[in-house]
C-alpha cells in the first residue's frame, strides 16, 4: 500500500508542493492507482473521522482531495497522449 505521508504534509513532516507534483510526475501507472486507491480510502476514513469526533488536523481532507484531482489529472494525461 502506497504511503501517503510521501505526499501529504503532516505535523511530523513538511512535504513542498513541487516534490509531490514531481513524485507523481514520475509514477508509473499502476503505482498511481494504487496511490488513487489509498487516498479514496483515506478520504473515505477521514470523512467517517469527521462525523464521529473532530479532527485532529481537518486540512488533511482537503490534501488528499487536491492529491486524488493530481493524481487523476496525471492518469488522464497519459491516457490522451496514449492516444
């Protein structure tokens, strides 16, 4: 399973917006599905978090949505050059 602490910042790490973007950039394809996976499950437990008690840090939603769109933006480019 993909680690997703490669990607997002958290309050251990500070990861910059150029790294990620050049992490993704350099994926194959079933490594970025993989990293889509994980992040849809991260989402998904983090929405549940949510519901149930507050966050300890409510900006990670919002860093793995903007992950998943990268992620999908990257896949859909190489699906229309492929083409």
């Amino acid at each position: 399973m993909a680690d997703l602490n490669n990607y997002i910042s958290n309050a251990d790490s500070k990861v910059k917006l150029h790294e990620v973007r050049e992490n993704v950039r350099k994926a194959d394809v079933s490594e970025l599905n993989e990293l889509l996976k994980a992040c849809d499950r991260e989402l998904f437990d983090l929405r549940t978090q949510s519901v149930l008690e507050p966050l300890s840090n409510p900006m990670r939603v919002r860093h793995v949505r903007k992950l998943i769109a990268r992620i999908k933006t990257e896949l859909n480019a190489r699906e229309q050059k492929a083409a």
